[in-house]
C-alpha cells in the first residue's frame, strides 16, 4: 500500500446550533479544531419528523381538488 495517500484521521468538536459540543472523528482540519454546523440532527425536518406543508401557489392546489372532487380525494 502507498504511503501518505490517506487524509488524517483524528478527533475534533463539532458544535451543533444549539451550542451543545460533540467530539467525532473527522479528516476536517486539524486534531482539536472546531466545526461549527449550520443544520443539524436535532433542527432538520429529515431527522425531527417536522410537518410539511403544502403550499397553495397561485390555487393550483384547490384548481386541482375542483377538478378531481368526485374521485374520492
């Protein structure tokens, strides 16, 4: 195997938007640098089940539910 061909592999903190600090393993920067995250696990939708909402540009939304109302929608 060549040498030097893998980034390095150490510990950093990793600050999450509600200010609390996590160490995990990273190739980012240096050993003990801190990555600061603008979205995370505990504000995004995908992890935190967040509602969604349907928005209604311009009726096409009810244009569409008048056009197919007898069909069980």
């Amino acid at each position: 195997m060549k040498k030097d061909t893998h980034p390095d592999y150490h510990i950093i903190d990793v600050k999450m938007t509600d200010g609390t600090i996590v160490q995990m393993k990273s190739t980012y920067g240096a050993e003990g640098d801190t990555l600061s995250l603008d979205v995370d696990p505990t504000v995004h939708p995908a992890w935190t089940g967040g509602n969604t909402r349907l928005m209604d540009t311009g009726g096409r939304v009810s244009k569409f539910k008048k056009k197919y109302e007898g069909l069980g929608f």
